[in-house]
C-alpha cells in the first residue's frame, strides 16, 4: 500500500507510527544503479493493486542468479519505505525460515493475541493479524529467495498487506494469480554508469581522451561480465581494493572465472558469485545438471535445439547425457527444468536457449578445477555435436542455416585445438562459407587464426593445414590482399604438389585459385593456359558437372573476357550458366554469378540493351533473396551503372555509378582494387554530367591509387590513365591527353597486342587529341587504322567501331578529301539505324558531326 493510494479513502488516516524495519532487509547500497523501468512497473503494480483489490496480488520479480532481484526489493523498501509502518524481509529458501521469520513479525507487532508457543498456530495469528490490516495496515512482506511457490502461498496474507517475492522460478502463476516481473542482466550503459560510479581509475576525467579511455575500459568490463549486477559489483569492490587494472581483471576471468568470482570480497550484497547458481543446480533432476554442464562448453551465445538433439551425434553417447540428447522429448524436459530456476534462457519462437556467459565461465571452470577428466570429455562431446552440424557442402546457399547454428560455437568451444579431424572439416567449410556470402572479416579471423594453430599442432604439410591455407588465400584476395593471397597459394601449391600430387582435390582447388592469382596481377593470356591445362584435370577427378569444374569453366571465360575474345568468353558462360542452372536452380548464387558474367560479354560484344535487361534481372533476383550488399552484390550494383550510361541513360548511369563508389569506400575501402575500378568508371560519368573538375580530380586520385596497388603497368592503371585523358581534353589540356593517350597506347600494345579492344580505344582517343591540336593528317592516319582493327575486332556494327568511323569521317574532311568523308558518315549512319536506331545517343552525336570519345572499362577479375 501507498500513501497515494491508501486502502480505504473513506477512513481518516492514522497517526504516524515509528516505522519497524526487520534487521534482516539489507542495508541501503548507496551504489545502486539503473533497473528503474522494474521499480516502476513494480510501484505500479502494487499501487493499482491497492485500489482494485481487497485481495491484491503479490509481486514476484523472478530472475537469473546474480541478475539483482534482492538488490532491486531492498531498494524498492528503502525508496518507499514513508509509505508503510512496516516493512519485514523473509528469507524463503526453506519452509522453516518462512514461519521463523512470521512469528518474529508477531513479536515485533506486540499482537494482543500472541504467546509466540507453537509455531504454526503464532504464525497463522500473525498472517490473520496482517489479512485484516490490523494493528498495523501499511506493510510490505518481501519473500526473498523463493524456491518453493506452494510453500510460500501459504504465508502470503492476502489482503492489506503489499507483498514482494524474490526468485529464480519463472512459475509463480498459479501460486499467486500474477505472471511477476522478469529482471533480466543490466543495459550496457547502466553496467558502464555502476562501475564508474564505484571504481576511481573508470570515473569522469576533465580530460576528454582519458574519459572515453575510461569509458571504454568499463565497456569492456561490462561486455566480458554480460552485464550481470552480481558479477559488476564484485569487479566494482575488487578493482577498488587491490588496485588492480581492468586488463589484468578480464584475463584472470577469462582464464578462471570461478576462482576469480570465488575471491571474498567487501560488496554489499556479500554472495560469493562462483556459488550463486549452486542452490539452483541442487534442486534439478541429474538429467538436466548433465546438459547445464554440458551447455557450459559451448558459447554463450544461442544454441539450437538442432544442434544439440540430432541423430548423427546422439548415436555417439551414452549415460545421460545420451538419453537427453536423443530424444527430442528428453531433451525438452530438461531444458524446461533448468528454464524453470532461471539457469537459461529460452527463445521458443527461434528455438534456441542460452546460458548467461558468467554463469557459463564459473560453471566451466569450476568443472575443469574439480574433474578435469569430464571437462575434458564434455568438451569432446560439443566438439562431436559440432562436426556432426556440418552439411558438408558451404557452397549450396540451402546449407546457410546449419552453417549457423555452429558457426558462432567454434572459437568458444575451442574447436580450433580439436583432434577431431571431421571438426576440423567444419572449420574449413565455415571459412569457405562465410567468404562466399560476403563475410570476409569473419573468415579471415577465423582461417587465420586456425591455420596458426594447426601449423604449429599438425605440421605445415598437414593435407588440411594445406586445405585451409587455400580457403585463407581467397579471403585475402576477396579483402584486396592480392601480393598476400598469391604468396600463400603459391607456397601451398608447392607443398600439395610436392607431398601429395597433382591429381590431389586440394591440390586441384589451390591451382584453380592460383590462376585467379596470376589473373590478378594482369597476366591474362597466362591465367587462361593455366585454366586450360586444369579443365581435364578437374574433369577427370571431379567430373565435368562438379561445382569445382563448373569454377574452372568460368574462370576461363574470365580470362578470355579479359584478352577480349567476348565472343568465345559468353560460349563459355553461357554453358556454365545452364550446368549450374541445372543443378542448382535458378536463382542459385553461382547462377547469378554467370547470368552477371554473360551480361558483360554481352557489352564487349556491343550488345548494349541485352546486357541491361540481363543485370536487371540478376539485381532483380538478389533484391527478392534479400542478399546482403556483400562483394559481389556492390559489383553488379556498380556494372549496372556502366550498362545504363552505354545505353545512353545518362544520369541514371552517374547517379548509381556515385552511389556505389560510396558503398564500396565505405565496405571495401579506398584502396581495394574493386573500388577503384568503380571509381575508374565514375571519371567517365563525371566526365559525361560536365562535371570536369571533379572527374580530373578522381582520375589524378584513382590513377595513384591502381599504381600503389597494382603497379604502373597493369592494365587497370592504363584504363585509368586512358580514361583521365580524355578529361584533359575536355578541359582544354590536349598536349597532356595526347602524352598520357601515347604512354597508355604503348603499355597496352605491349600487354595485349594491337587487336584487343583496349589499345583501339586508346587509338581511338589519342586520334581526337591530334585532331584537337590541329594535326588533321597525323589523327587520320591513326583513325584509319583504328577503323580497321576495330572492324576485325569487334566487327562491323559494334559501337567502338562505329564511333571510330563516325570520328574519321570528321578527319577526313578535315584533310579536305570530302567524297570519302561523306561516304564514310552514310556508311556510319546506316549502321547506327540498323543496329540501334536514329535516338541512340551516339547515332545523335555522330549525325550532328560532333566528335565521340571513347573509354577503357578496367577488369574487376
């Protein structure tokens, strides 16, 4: 009852009485921080009650152990504590308790009609006494430790009296006709704002680096303790006492939670924290302490009801643990049971329950320092259950959801030391999965991390040291570690060929990824002789279906992409698609992957319009999967914009052209090499809007950023070059377009040869800044030349060959030879309507006699 809300309106309010405080409500803790949404619903709670009811509910906060349900009564009774005329605190651990401390209420009260002989009969007197508000009727009854609800309903007074019931039992329903307020762990900030409260070296600093430095320090200490109040007083009391630092506090937890928690300290709630949760485990069936254990060893993280029960790992066990583990309705029962007293946590609509992580870290290490055989053998088990999980194939998108439920479970569960071979399995499949879906930073702590383990435990020419050190490789190309990435797969390709032979699976993956290696570094017609000479190999050992050849297969139609040879690149693609369409339906990744490669030898071979409506189509695809805007995701985003700007959609193109270069800084970083070819695109988008400040500005900043990355003579930095000239052009700077056209002509003839369509298109331009610098003869003469190659490239109608013809027909006037420019502009004209009509934005450049640039697209291979 409050003051507020007194029982009987109509009644004059009594004299104020001197308030009785038992001596066992504990004292005031002056440190007390946050839980102030559970003090409010619980004042609210009871003061409706008061109003509503004659027979009010009790309150029960029920909770974890440790999670401060006794620190949040005492503070509610010290709070309110003007509102009542007594306030009596009753230890509920066991029946005996209860009445001991009811009939120590009667006594204090000085009831006319207690003898205090016989205990059951004084305290029936005294609950009487307390339904009827009599002689005192403002009273708080806090029941606190409750294990017992039937037992404890019996000495709950329903009337006049407010009563608070503390436990770790969820299931006080039907004992005292309310569901109870669940408390559960501190918000980061109210465990943060407690330890800088009580611990001087975390406190306010005037300084503004040293305070987010102690900021960041309790954080810390906050995340490691899982924001349990119990476990942040006890750092709170033993950092103030010895001094010690937060680093040195979270390395002994995390090297032996029970004996630090174990540790006496001068807190105000004195629990010893290593034995808060013992009481609980007590009470449980010897079933459900088997799995609490067991649960010990995994994360603290969610752990899936699939993970746990599954038929492939049950099979393995035996004792209890076996019984609980295989049968879905075993397993249930115990996990309800340890749900029951607060020891998990359990989510029903993902399915999956959880430990809180100091419970978990006193628990294991209370187990390894009593039984490190069964610590040893426990582990083992969540170690079989792991391996167990894995679906063995990380490429099929279908496995995601198995892949999870392990994939948080392996660093915590130590899955990296393991002797198990099929675990060791998993964790090579995880980094292969998560690279595949765009989580490279996770892949590559988690590859790297193994892969110095087992170096040093298995040898660096261990078969699955070696397998690993592969799937590393690809994450350190895929995060632009290119020079990092062909130094390990060109070490590892040694060891497998010397050890185990060229027709070696593993041996066989690495190859294939060491060609994308060479790839890389710009060495196209070298990729592709690797890549062919693989394709039998791989078809003879895997089968020309396999997803592996499948891989070899697109890997060549990249490598002739990027020699130019478009024509052949889409035979190849085009086949892949089907196969893997075949085995893997439609909107599989590796479909989209080759649907999105078939797009772009679709514009090598000028086919504008069908390489839209493709990508549209991919993008389409991903955006209803819900795909992440992971790596691949980002590049197709980024080839959309160069199929708009083709096709003469202009602002379109420039707009998501800008948006993702943002995405990739922002995710890949300045400097990886997909973004820069994203950004060499963006100079021709700026370029086109007129914004030729800023398109000079990306092309300086891009061309330093590909010779810093891929070095001066790569390809990709060419293309950059090529495309910063024709800016230079645009901004009346001719001598320096035609002097960085000239070096780019050289370097590009002498990667590819004169008939691959990237020195044409140098040619093409370096022609317009001859023209431009009044050298008529010097620009026809290359026109000339650019034309023909162009033809025999590309052929007749494609658009680099009909804009090099449209920009002779303008060199040819110039030169005063007048019939064969005329000839050549109808010829060019006629092209342009048949292959793509009168409106294509070129066809209306080239009508109107207006000269037509032409640009490099880089390989993102």
């Amino acid at each position: 009852m409050t003051a507020s809300a007194p029982r009987d309106p109509s009644r004059p309010s009594a004299p104020r009485r001197p308030l009785i405080m038992g001596r066992e409500v504990p004292i005031r803790n002056p440190h007390f921080t946050g839980r102030e949404r559970e003090l409010a619903l619980l004042r609210q709670r009871l003061s409706e009650s008061a109003e509503a009811l004659v027979g009010q509910p009790a309150q029960a906060i029920y909770g974890l152990g440790g999670i401060g349900k006794t620190e949040i009564a005492a503070e509610y009774a010290h709070r309110y504590a003007a509102d009542y005329e007594v306030i009596w605190w009753v230890r509920a651990e066991q029946e005996d308790t209860i009445r001991n401390a009811i009939v120590s209420l009667g006594r204090r009260m000085q009831l006319p009609e207690f003898d205090g002989d016989g205990r059951d009969h004084s305290a029936q007197v005294v609950l009487d006494a307390l339904r009827r508000g009599e002689p005192y009727s403002r009273v708080l009854l806090i029941f606190d430790n409750a294990t017992q609800p039937e037992v404890v309903r019996k000495y709950i007074p329903h009337g006049n009296s407010d009563v608070i019931i503390t436990s770790r039992l969820q299931s006080w329903r039907q004992a005292v006709r309310d569901d109870g307020i669940e408390v559960g762990q501190f918000a980061l900030d109210e465990t943060v704002e407690f330890l800088r409260k009580r611990v001087p070296a975390l406190g306010p600093a005037e300084d503004p680096q040293l305070d987010a430095e102690r900021r960041k320090q309790a954080e810390e200490l906050a995340e490691t303790l899982g924001n349990l109040p119990l476990a942040a007083e006890h750092a709170a009391a033993y950092l103030t006492q010895t001094g010690g630092s937060v680093e040195e506090y979270i390395t002994r937890f995390q090297q032996d939670a029970h004996d630090l928690l174990a540790e006496g300290v001068d807190m105000y709630y004195p629990d010893v924290v290593a034995t808060t949760w013992r009481l609980s485990r007590q009470m449980i069936s010897p079933e459900a302490d088997e799995l609490f254990k067991l649960l010990a060893f995994f994360s603290p993280e969610p752990i899936s009801e699939k993970l746990l029960v599954q038929p492939a790992g049950s099979r393995q066990l035996t004792g209890l643990l076996g019984k609980v583990l295989s049968s879905v309705t075993e397993f249930r029962r115990a996990y309800r049971e340890l749900a029951r007293y607060s020891l998990i946590k359990i989510d029903g609509y993902r399915n999956v329950l959880q430990i809180h992580r100091v419970v978990q870290a006193v628990t294991k290490s209370r187990i390894r320092r009593e039984d490190p055989q069964r610590a040893a053998e426990l582990r083992d088990t969540v170690h079989m259950l792991l391996a167990a999980s894995d679906p063995l194939e990380p490429e099929d998108e279908n496995n995601d959801d198995q892949y999870e439920r392990s994939r948080q479970h392996l660093i915590p569960a130590e899955a990296l030391d393991t002797d198990n071979p099929h675990l060791r399995n998993l964790v090579i499949n995880q980094v292969r999965r998560l690279d595949l879906r765009g989580g490279y930073d996770e892949a590559l702590s988690l590859g790297q991390a193994a892969l110095g383990n087992w170096r040093e435990r298995l040898g660096p020419d261990d078969l699955q040291v070696l397998s690993l050190a592969t799937e590393v490789a690809v994450v350190l190309r895929d995060k632009g570690r290119f020079n990092e990435a062909y130094d390990l797969n060109a070490d590892t390709l040694s060891r497998l060929r010397r050890v185990y032979g060229e027709t070696n699976e593993v041996y066989l993956e690495c190859a294939r990824r060491h060609g994308l290696d060479i790839r890389y570094l710009g060495r196209y017609g070298e990729a592709l002789e690797h890549e062919m000479a693989l394709l039998p190999l791989y078809e003879r050992v895997f089968q020309p279906e396999h997803h592996s050849s499948l891989m070899i297969r697109n890997n060549i139609a990249v490598s002739l992409r990027c020699l130019g040879r478009f024509a052949e690149a889409l035979t190849w693609d085009e086949r892949t698609r089907d196969e893997r369409a075949r085995l893997l339906g439609h909107t599989n990744t590796d479909v989209l992957d080759s649907m999105f490669a078939i797009a772009r030898d679709l514009r090598g071979l000028g086919r504008y319009e069908e390489s839209l409506d493709l990508l549209r189509e991919v993008m389409d695809i991903m955006e209803r999967k819900g795909e992440p805007w992971h790596r691949r995701r980002l590049l197709i985003a980024a080839d959309m914009a160069v199929a708009l700007r083709r096709v003469g959609l202009h602002e379109q193109a420039h707009t998501l052209a800008e948006d993702a270069l943002r995405r990739h800084r922002a995710m890949l970083g300045d400097n990886h090499r997909q973004t820069l070819v994203v950004a060499t695109n963006l100079i021709v988008d700026h370029r086109i809007a007129e914004r030729l400040a800023d398109a000079q500005s990306l092309g300086e900043e891009t061309v330093r950023a590909w010779e810093k990355v891929a070095g001066p003579h790569h390809p990709n930095t060419y293309a950059a070059r090529a495309n910063l000239a024709t800016v230079l052009r645009h901004r009346g700077n001719p001598t320096a377009a035609r002097q960085l056209n000239e070096r780019c002509l050289e370097g590009l003839r002498e990667a590819f040869g004169s008939e691959h369509p990237s020195p044409i298109t140098v040619m093409i331009n370096l022609a317009s800044d001859l023209a431009a610098l009044g050298e008529s003869n010097a620009a026809r003469e290359l026109g000339e030349t650019a034309v023909r190659l162009s033809r025999e490239t590309g052929g007749e109608a494609h658009p680099m060959t009909l804009a090099a013809m449209a920009n002779l027909a303008l060199d040819r006037r110039a030169c005063g030879d007048i019939e064969a420019s005329d000839e050549l502009f109808e010829e060019t004209m006629a092209r342009y309507r048949e292959a793509f009509t009168d409106e294509y934005w070129e066809a209306r450049r080239a009508a109107q006699r207006g000269r037509l640039d032409a640009d490099i697209e880089p390989m993102s291979a």
